[in-house]
C-alpha cells in the first residue's frame, strides 16, 4: 500500500500538534464532491479495513500530507482515505492525520464568559453566594478556555450548569445579553462569523415531505466555502449518507407524527450530518446523541472525531455521560456543577482521571469516568464533591487557563474575511452568506416545490375548498345576475367575504415555515427575502388558482352579464393580493397561531363590516368615518355595486339603493391605488417582522 494513502500513524504517539494550514492547493476530487472518484471508495474500503489500526505500521512520517509531497493520483487517493475514514472510523485511541486539503484553521478562545437573567421573585431563585449583579440570578459564572482548531472538547455536566449557555455563547447564537470575551484567531468575531461555523440544535427542524438526501445536499451546497471550490457535492453527500448510517433511508421521508417517514434516532442523524455538511471550521453540537443508542451515539462521534481531526475542525459538543469508548475520543473536557455553573475541570479528557484522582478523588473500578464525574458535581447527591472542585479548579488550574488564554490573545491569525477568499481568484468577501441571493433562491424554489407536490393537502386545501365552496355558493345564487339588484348585491357581498376569509387558512402553514425559517436563517443558509420570495412565488399562485377558481364558478352560476363579471372578476382578485398580503404580514409578527387570530380578527372584521353594505358611511358616527377610507372591502363594493346600478333596466331603482348605501360614482383609480398600496404596505411590514421578530430565543 502506498504511503501517501496511509492516514493512520502508531498508536502509541501522540495527536500532533494542530498545523498550519497551506491554503495553495485547491480541494482533492472527493473533498470537494467529486462524485466521480465515489465509486472507487468500494474497492479501496476493504484494504483500509483490513488493516489493524490499532497496531504499529513503521516509521511513517507524521507530518501532514502535502501537494509538494503528493501528484494527482496521491491527491486522489488521500481525498478517497478521508471518505474511507469517516465511513469506517477506527477508534479513540488511534491518531488520524491532518489532510492537506483541511479547512482554513480556527483556534477559539474566550475569557470571563457570564451569564445571568434577572432575578425572580420564588423563593426557590434566591441570589447565588457567587455573587452577580444586584437584582439577576447568576446562571453561569466567568470562564475562560482556549481550544486549538482540530480539537474534539466535550461540555458535560448536571441539568442547569450551563452547558448550552456557554455553547450558545461560543456559537454566537445566545440572543440574550450576557458578559465576556470571544475571539476567533485572536481576533472579535464579526458578521462573518457564521460562514466559518455550523450549529447543531437541539430541535429537528425540518418539513416532513423532504427526503433525507435532499435535507443533508441542502446545507452542503448554501454554505459551500468559495476555497473549497466543490460545485458538484454529491460525492461529499453520499460519504456522509454512509457515515451517519442513513444511506438506506437517503430517498425516504423525513417524517413527523402526521407523515410517516424516518425514526427520530435517524432524524437526528440526519440533522447532524446537516452540520457537518456544511464544511465549516467550528461546529458546535448541543446534544447530538440524545434520543440515539449507545452503538449509534459512539458511531457518530467516530465520525465527528474523524472530521475534527482530518479537515482540522474545532468540534465542541455538550453531550450527557457518554460511555468510555466515547469519552476516549474527545482531546478536552470542559466539566460544569451547577447551582450557578461552575468550571470544576478544563483540561485534557485523557488527564481527568489523574487529575481527580491528585485531588482524592479516585475513580472506583469498574465504573464508568464519565458517570463517576456527573456522580461528583452533581450537587445534593451523596457523592457530591463540586465545592472542593471548583476549588481545586481555581487554585490549580485556572492560573494555568488565564496564561493559556493570554498568549491565544496575543496570537493573531486569519481573520474570517481571509479564511474565506484565501484563493486570490475569489473575490472580496463581504456577505454573511455563501451563496448568492438567486443561488439560495433557486435552491429554496427548488424545495418548496419538491414539498409541496409531495404533499397533498398543501396542494388541496388552496384548490379543492374553494372550488367546493364555489359550487355550494353559486348554486345558492343560480340565475342571480336576471334577478332584481339587490340580490345581485348580496351575491357579491357573500363572494367577497369568502374572498377574505379563506387566507386564514394559511395562517396556520406561514407561522410554521417561518419557525423552520428562523432556525435555518440564524445558520447564515438564506436571507429572510429569498425566503419570502420563494414562499410568494410558489403559495401564491396556488392561492390565486383556487380564488380564480372560486370567482369563476360563483358567477357562471350567477350569470351575471359581461360588464358586471369584468368588473367583480378585477376588484375580487386584487382584493384577494390585499387579504393575502394582509395574513402574510400577520404570520410574520405574531408569535403563535392562536395570536396570529387574534391580530388577524379585527382587521377583518373592520373590513368586512365597513363597506357600506352592512354598515353605510352616511349611517355611522362621523369619528368612524375613516374606517371607510381603510377599508378595501368598501372600495371594491363601490365600484361594482355602482357599475351593477348604472346596468340595470330600472335606473330609478339603482339610484334609490346607491342613496341607501351612500355608494357615489367616484374615479376608480384611487381605490385602486390604495388597495395596492395596502399591498405593498403589508409586504414591507411582512420583511420586516421576518427579518427583526418571532427569532429563535436562547
């Protein structure tokens, strides 16, 4: 076997130090996604497999592969090692080379990181003796650490430590204020931040009628690195489909409890195989292993071990008291005891067991570690050992901390900017996100048609009901339009007010894409706009089919003549842009369905009752006047009711039921350019509750 393939050293020496990157070299085929060397992994995996990784295999040279070092077969036979790796991972204590097509490295420090929310008034919430600010409860007290790029770090410890408070802080996703330093390099993050970092939640947010390969070839190809240059990522896809264990469900459905499609186990796979997709140099990971098994959770953190080390990712994961084979493939460890959270260890996971040990605190035999040191600082157990900890920590460790961190602040690397267009050929770098605005737009267009054909009621509820309704309707109304004008009136009342009603319908679906918009937006994958676009361009034109549906069946019923139907057919359609403006701006800032009625209530019902047709301008109170101005609904009923009384036979008639309304012949255009004003209106305010409301709150 050829030594350049070879990516696994003695496992006797230790991980080398992380290295720095060459950025010369462009990505390896596989790397990239080159799906045309994928079929050569097969035959090459059996060779890898059969090795003994464990064992020693000679004075291999340890230092990273590079292009000065390796011509194109090397460089495709090192891009094939790394898909071989991350599809048969070997184990923790086996070091794994740094390729040299890594990603631009990462080191991440921060200092004093501290949080608190504002004290309550239970007596359960009293101040911590830690101390804080006057009037906040100390969630969390200042830490500092420092990790290299390459490094696996562990968060553990008890349920309120903590843990995904400084995981949240870390990844720049904590929306509340909190206190202290982070730095990337040694240098502030900045807008860019999230185009060099992936997070996993969590939540498994993800519409039930995607399959699971489209989910994972989604993130891959928004948040695609300019420097990797990898158009085609399907060969990246397929690695990770194996990697993850989900190649036999890759064209199933995601699911939910109404759409039957994969286990919640597989999801979760699935939505960590989405944050590693995305090629970034920081990924952090809260909880990646809930809700798997034992075999599954150490299969994938294989997997992000192999990652870390091979692409030199920085990989920060709060994980609850994983088995030894697990915790063995973590570098650091970052131990927390709560009651406020409190760093009782930050160190080496291969130095934790010494270290307890020097401080009297022996793990007994046969015992998990990792359970022992839940067992230790968790306070009010039997075992509990967190003050003398948190100590200890302060006396022996943090010093230590405080210099590394000092020196990491000194350290000044590649800001994100340079990291990202370190190819000269990429232009300057200046969007928070990786891919054009058509770019995500195409990819968004292409997912929202995919799931909503895939979805038949998505597909029925804007067509089927109001074609229903239109014939129930309309044949209440048969042969109206030969009948006497006030009848005539009532019909086009009854078909305007189910013109409005039937947006409310889609409250229910807005609110619940916009709650995946907001996740998937804070990744830095798409813009609010293109979400909005893409949602306008696919929603709408099926609203306005079953509307134009609706229209045209209630009048052929009705049998109304030319004119008149020209006329209801023009004013129901742009009324029905105002209502559909008007409920996409509720689901934009309400923050429930339930609220989302509630706004939506009095807007219509004020439109509705304002038209002069239920409640007439000359009839009602005079500071209620301006109801009238406001109202689409009584623009549109002028209009035609007016074109409907200059038609009929009996003009004395017409004209008696014009006073009675208070309906007057006026110019057209000026209702008209209110409702589409009202259109625009409501569309600006939708972009702006999208892009400033309804967040995702940590």
């Amino acid at each position: 076997m050829a030594d350049e393939t070879m990516v696994i050293r003695r496992a006797s020496e230790h991980t080398a130090s992380p290295m720095a990157f060459d950025p010369s070299p462009s990505a390896s085929p596989l790397e990239r996604g080159d799906s045309r060397h994928v079929s050569t992994v097969a035959p090459l995996r059996s060779k890898f497999v059969g090795m003994d990784l464990g064992g020693p295999v000679g004075n291999q040279d340890c230092t990273p592969e590079t292009p000065e070092t390796a011509d194109t077969e090397i460089s495709q036979d090192s891009s094939i090692a790394t898909g071989l790796l991350l599809t048969n991972p070997p184990a923790g204590i086996v070091p794994i080379r740094k390729s040299a097509y890594a990603l631009p490295a990462a080191s991440l420090t921060f200092k004093d990181l501290s949080f608190s929310l504002p004290a309550t008034k239970c007596a359960s919430c009293k101040a911590p003796s830690g101390g804080g600010e006057a009037g906040r409860q100390l969630i969390l007290e200042p830490c500092s650490g420092h990790f290299e790029a390459g490094e696996m770090v562990a968060l553990m410890g008890p349920s309120g430590c903590g843990k995904t408070t400084l995981l949240d802080m870390l990844a720049m996703k904590k929306t509340s204020k909190y206190e202290g330093e982070v730095l990337v390099n040694g240098l502030p993050r900045d807008r860019l931040f999230r185009r060099i970092a992936a997070y996993v939640g969590q939540d498994d947010m993800m519409p039930p009628h995607w399959k699971v390969r489209e989910a994972i070839k989604f993130n891959a190809a928004l948040k695609r690195q300019p420097n990797r240059a990898h158009e085609n990522v399907e060969g990246w896809i397929e690695v990770l489909l194996e990697t993850f264990g989900l190649s036999g469900v890759a064209e199933s459905y995601i699911g939910n409890q109404e759409v039957r499609g994969i286990s919640g186990g597989q999801r979760r796979r699935v939505t960590l195989a989405r944050g590693v997709a995305a090629h970034a140099s920081l990924l952090f990971c809260d909880e990646p292993t809930s809700g798997l098994s034992a075999t599954d959770a150490e299969s994938c953190v294989k997997a992000l071990r192999t990652v870390a080390k091979r692409l030199g990712v920085m990989c920060m994961v709060v994980i609850h008291q994983p088995r030894n084979e697990v915790a063995q493939l973590f570098d650091q460890l970052v131990l927390l005891t709560s009651g406020p959270g409190r760093v009782a260890y930050c160190g080496p996971m291969a130095k934790a067991q010494s270290y307890l040990a020097d401080r009297g605190l022996p793990v007994p035999a046969n015992i998990n570690p990792t359970d022992y040191f839940m067992d230790i600082v968790t306070p009010g157990t039997r075992q509990d050992r967190s003050s003398q900890l948190v100590a200890a920590f302060w006396h022996v460790q943090k010093p230590q901390v405080d210099l590394m961190v000092e020196q990491a602040r000194q350290r000044k690397g590649q800001n994100v900017r340079e990291m990202l267009g370190c190819d000269s050929k990429v232009r300057a770098i200046r969007s928070p996100y990786a891919v054009s605005f058509c770019s995500q737009l195409a990819s968004l267009l292409r997912r929202k048609v995919m799931i909503t054909v895939r979805n038949p009621v998505a597909l029925g509820l804007p067509l089927f009901v109001p074609v229903v309704q239109g014939v129930i309707v309309g044949y209440m109304f048969e042969g109206i339009g030969q009948k006497d004008l006030l009848r005539q009136v009532m019909f086009v009342f009854c078909l305007l007010t189910m013109l409005c009603l039937a947006g409310t319908m889609s409250l229910i679906v807005l609110i619940t894409e916009r709650t995946l918009m907001k996740y998937e937006t804070s990744e830095a994958l798409y813009s609010e706009a293109a979400a909005s676009l893409a949602t306008f361009l696919i929603d709408v034109p099926l609203a306005l089919l079953g509307a134009v549906l609706n229209i045209l069946i209630m009048t052929s019923f009705a049998q109304l003549d030319a004119h008149i139907f020209s006329m209801v057919f023009s004013w129901s359609i742009l009324l029905f842009f105002v209502y559909d403006s008007l409920f996409a701006f509720i689901g934009a800032v309400a923050a429930d369905v339930r609220q989302a009625q509630t706004i939506a209530t009095p807007f219509v019902s004020i439109f509705m009752l304002f038209n002069g047709f239920v409640v007439s301008k000359k009839d009602s109170p005079v500071p209620l006047h301006w109801l009238f101005d406001i109202s689409p609904n009584s623009y549109a009923m002028q209009a035609i009711v007016v074109t409907m009384a200059k038609e009929d036979d009996n003009q004395f008639e017409g004209q008696m039921l014009l006073d009675q309304f208070g309906y007057h012949e006026v110019d057209n255009a000026f209702g008209i350019e209110v409702l589409v004003g009202m259109v625009v209106v409501f569309r600006v305010l939708q972009q702006l509750g999208l892009m400033y409301l309804n967040g995702v709150q940590r």
